[in-house]
C-alpha cells in the first residue's frame, strides 16, 4: 500500500500552478489542474532539470531544459 505524506494544504496551490517540495530528501512536484492535483517526480530524467520550472498545460508538463513533454498521471 502507497504511504501518502501531506506536503501542503489546497488553498496553497492554485489551479493551473506545481509546486516543488522535499519529501524524505526525495524531490517532487505537485500540481493543479482545474481541482485534481497530482505529484510526481520533481527531477526530469533526461537532463536532471528541476521540473517545477516547466511549464504545466492542463496534465502535460514541458520540460524547459529541453522540451520534453510528460504526462504525470499519479493523482492523490
């Protein structure tokens, strides 16, 4: 069973905006879409950019480094 930590509260995260946060020395992003928040994690693999300086389009994510888009589909 997943283990769930609470990083923030929903006032903190408006829709259409991620957030960066450090959970246990891990790096994840959370994000707003229109009332479903997501998370994922927050360093992209190709380039180990910070995600959280991507740019967030309804569920589709763009890596500013280098233009990748990812589809985080883990909501909670």
């Amino acid at each position: 069973m997943p283990e769930y930590t609470k990083v923030a509260i929903k006032s903190d995260l408006p829709s259409g905006k991620m957030r960066e946060y450090n959970v246990n020395g891990k790096t994840i992003v959370v994000a707003n879409t229109d009332g479903d928040y997501f998370a994922f994690d927050g360093i992209c693999t190709h380039e180990h950019c910070a995600l959280a300086g991507g740019f967030l389009d309804g569920f589709t994510l763009t890596c500013y480094c280098h233009g990748a888009r990812i589809f985080p589909s883990l909501k909670g």
